[in-house]
C-alpha cells in the first residue's frame, strides 16, 4: 500500500514536472513568433531608414544646385546694377534691355529662394523621419535584448525545472514584449541606450 501512494506521487510529480516543461515550452515558442515579426519590422525599418537618409542628402543636394543657380542670377543682376550705374548715357532701347533683364534676374532670385524654402522643408522632414525610425528601431533592439534574456532564462528554467526561474523569465519578457509593441505599433518613444549599445 505505502510503495503504491509513493509511486502514484512520483507519477504526480513527473507529470507536473512534464506540464511545466510543456508551459515553458510554449512560453519560448510565443516569446520566438514575437521575436520573429518584431525582426520582419527591424530590417523593413533599416531599409527605410537609409531610404530616407538617402532621400534628405538628394534634397540637400538639389539646394545647393538651386543656390548655386540663385547665386549666378545674383552675380547676373550685380553685373547690370553696375553697368547702369557707371553708364549713365545709355539709350532708352539698351536702358529698357538691361532694365528688362534685371527683372528676369530678380524673379529668377526669387524663385530660386522659394524653391530653396521648400527643398529645405523636404530635407528637414526626411530627417525628421530617420529620427522617428531611430526611436523605432531602437525599441526594436531593446525588444530582442529583452526577450533573448527571456528565452535564455527560459532554457535554464527547463533544465533546472525551477518555478521561481519561471516567473522570473517573465519578467524580462513583459519587458520585451512592451517594447515591441510600442514598435509595431509605431508610437514614437524616445528610450536612452546604455552606451555600451551606441
């Protein structure tokens, strides 16, 4: 009778030990099909942050082009403003060319510095960006820092089938799995890395 109730509790023991390894089990495979899609965000978050640093150095680029362009209209104008001054004798006809020419430069100028105005905008905007995906991709890093602590912990926890190393895997794992949904969910949260990390 005592040999049956003590083989009936190592029986017990051997199944819950067996139901706490199948928990742990699905625990890591739910923090790995997590990790997986937080990955799929992290490189399409990469490809678009070089996508939009590559965008803001063209619309650097194009200011220069245009400042450049306004800069010759300028020298353009300056040149004619000092024809008229030290050609005080000119014809009405050639007075009337150069005054005709100077307002084309003028109006190139002022073209010009619009467009600048709004290549400039483009370019800030595109930076703006990169530093938006930067918070992103950062929650990302932290999000698989966290949850590898969890899957690492999880892995002891099944050797050792040690409960209290359960509930302390999770821990790391909340952790983690806030982080990647902030990131999948796009909000724009500024975390300060460790410096061993920048």
């Amino acid at each position: 009778m005592v040999d049956e109730i003590v083989d009936q509790a190592h029986e017990n023991a051997e199944g819950s030990n067996d139901r706490f390894v199948n928990v742990a089990a699905v625990i890591v495979a739910v923090i790995a099909t997590f990790m997986a899609l937080c990955g799929v965000k992290a490189d399409n978050m990469d490809y678009g942050i070089l996508q939009q640093k590559s965008d803001a150095v063209d619309m650097w680029a194009m200011y220069q082009a245009k400042s450049m362009k306004q800069y010759m209209y300028k020298l353009q104008r300056d040149s004619f403003e000092t024809m008229l001054l030290t050609s005080p004798g000119l014809t009405p006809a050639a007075r009337a060319e150069v005054d005709k020419r100077l307002a084309r430069y003028s109006a190139e100028i002022d073209r010009y510095e619009q467009e600048k105005e709004e290549t400039s905008a483009k370019a800030k905007a595109h930076e703006a960006n990169v530093e938006r995906m930067n918070r992103i991709a950062d929650l990302l890093d932290m999000t698989e820092v966290f949850l590898s602590l969890s899957v690492a912990l999880l892995a002891i926890t099944i050797l050792t089938r040690l409960r209290w190393m359960l509930a302390l895997s999770l821990v790391p794992s909340a952790i983690g799995v806030c982080f990647g949904a902030a990131a999948l969910a796009g909000l724009n949260i500024e975390i300060v890395l460790p410096a061993f990390l920048t």
